[in-house]
C-alpha cells in the first residue's frame, strides 16, 4: 500500500519574473533603501544643535559689526579693520583646524565651542548694558568668536560621517547644508532687525541664546565616536554603536599600521590629498 507523496508547495515565481519587489524591499534591486535619518534621535540632536549654532554665528556677524558703529562710533577705516579682524580666522585657522579637530572627538569640539561663545558674547552683552565695554575688547570678543567658530564648523562637518553610515551621508549634508543656507539667508536678516528695535548688545545677546540653544543640542548626543587622529581605528560597534545594534559598515573591526600623527605631519597631508585631486583643488580655488 503505497502513501500519497506529500505535493511540495507551488511557488508563485510571478513577483521574480515580472520585476516585481525583491526580499530588500526595493524594486528591481538587492539592496534595501537606507533608514531615513530623521527617526535617528542622536541626528536630530545634531541637526537642531548646527542650526542654531550657524543662527548664532551668522546673527553675531551683523550685531557686531553694527554694535561698533552704533555704540563706539567705529569711523569706516575701524569698521574694515573690525571686520578683518572678525573674519581673520578663517583664514589663519581653517588648515590647522582640521588636525586639531582630528584628535578630539567631534561632539566634545562643538560643545566646548557652544559653550564659550555662549559666554564670551554673554560676557559682551552685559558689559555693554553696563557701559563697560569698548571698542578693543569689541575686537578681542569678534576675533575669538571667529576663531571658535572655525573649530564647530569643522567638527560639525566631522561629526556626521563618524555618526552616520555611509549610505546616509547624503541625507545627513542635505539636510545639515540645508539649514546653514538658511541660516546664511535668514540670520543676517534677523540680527538687522534686532538691532533697528532693541538695543545693539540685545542682538548680541541673542546670538549668545542661540549658542546655549546649541549647546543643550549637542550635549544629549549619545552616540559615541571614532576618534582618528589617536592611533589605530576603534572597533566598529565599539566606534559607534546604533540603537538596533548595528554599526558603521565602512569602519571594519580591524585595525591599521600606525602612522605618524604630529601636528605637521597631519597638516601636510591634508595639503598633499588636497593638492592630488584636482576636484578638491577646484573647489578650494573657487572658494578662495
């Protein structure tokens, strides 16, 4: 007495054969579309904190400047020193800036500067509605806010590809880029008015808020980070760990040969890549 042979289950091979979705969830592909990095809390921590940094800085740009002039009666020739000397470290400190930065961890750069320029510009504000501050300590305030702001810009723009995976880098200066052209739009905009309907030190006060706003941003990040510029890359889950458990798939567990790290070795070969590729060399030629 023979059994009946169970009938193996019919696949439908209709999906497969006519294109449709595959087991990734993405049509006609492999691969699965990357998380939207909006639900990353530690990102929108991040987001938040830069756009009310870049609020910050380029709303102090225009209350300075103007607080010269209304509060010190800056002539035209103080006002263009003034203005050099704000923006004097850019040009002093963004190469430097970057191996600096490389050996601390990102997150730690912008909170510190957050902070000190909360303050320093708290400090300024005060001391200007008490009479008490002139026009070279304006200079000392424009010079070390420029140069603190030097350090968040190139730590910020770190933070992201040691926070993120690499198929979110494009999201992440989306939406980071988005916000610092808005800013650039809107900030100035904001501290003029600030300046035509409160006193000058009130508009400075305000990018001192702005700063603190940052600053309680940043602080909650706790996503640990890679540090580069120490020796052998960390371990990828131990580098930068995600909630679900996952890591950065680029920043593999295994660690590299030393290299050389002093602070001019690190210079001359961000100059040396830099000067390799002609993009690069493009793009600093234009924004020079």
């Amino acid at each position: 007495m023979h059994s009946a042979s169970p009938t193996p289950p019919s696949r439908d091979l209709s999906a497969s054969s006519s294109g449709g979705p595959s087991a990734s969830g993405s049509p006609g592909s492999g691969r699965t579309a990357p998380p939207s990095l909006w639900r990353d809390p530690d990102f929108r921590r991040l987001w938040a904190g830069q756009t009310a940094s870049q609020l910050g800085e380029h709303t102090t740009l225009v209350a300075l400047p103007l607080l010269a002039v209304l509060a010190f009666d800056a002539s035209a020739g103080r006002l263009g020193l003034f203005l050099a000397v704000a923006q004097a470290p850019v040009l002093l400190l963004s190469l430097p800036a970057g191996a600096w930065v490389d050996r601390w961890r990102a997150r730690t750069v912008m909170v510190f500067t957050d902070a000190a320029r909360a303050v320093v510009l708290g400090l300024a504000a005060v001391a200007g509605l008490l009479g008490a501050l002139g026009l070279p300590a304006l200079f000392v305030v424009a010079f070390t806010v420029g140069a603190l702001s030097v350090l968040f810009d190139v730590a910020y723009q770190a933070s992201l590809v040691r926070m993120v995976r690499h198929d979110q880098l494009v999201q992440g200066n989306s939406a980071l880029e988005g916000s610092r052209s808005a800013a650039q739009i809107g900030a100035p905009a904001l501290g003029g008015a600030l300046v035509s309907t409160l006193p000058a030190t009130a508009a400075v006060a305000f990018g001192a808020l702005f700063f603190a706003v940052s600053f309680a941003s940043l602080r909650r990040i706790r996503r640990t980070e890679a540090v580069t510029g120490r020796g052998p890359a960390l371990p990828e889950r131990e580098a930068a760990p995600f909630e679900d458990g996952s890591a950065l798939p680029e920043r593999a567990a295994a660690t590299h040969p030393p290299r050389p790290t002093g602070f001019r070795h690190r210079v001359g070969e961000g100059l040396r890549f830099v000067a390799a590729n002609p993009w690069l060399r493009a793009v600093c030629a234009a924004s020079a």
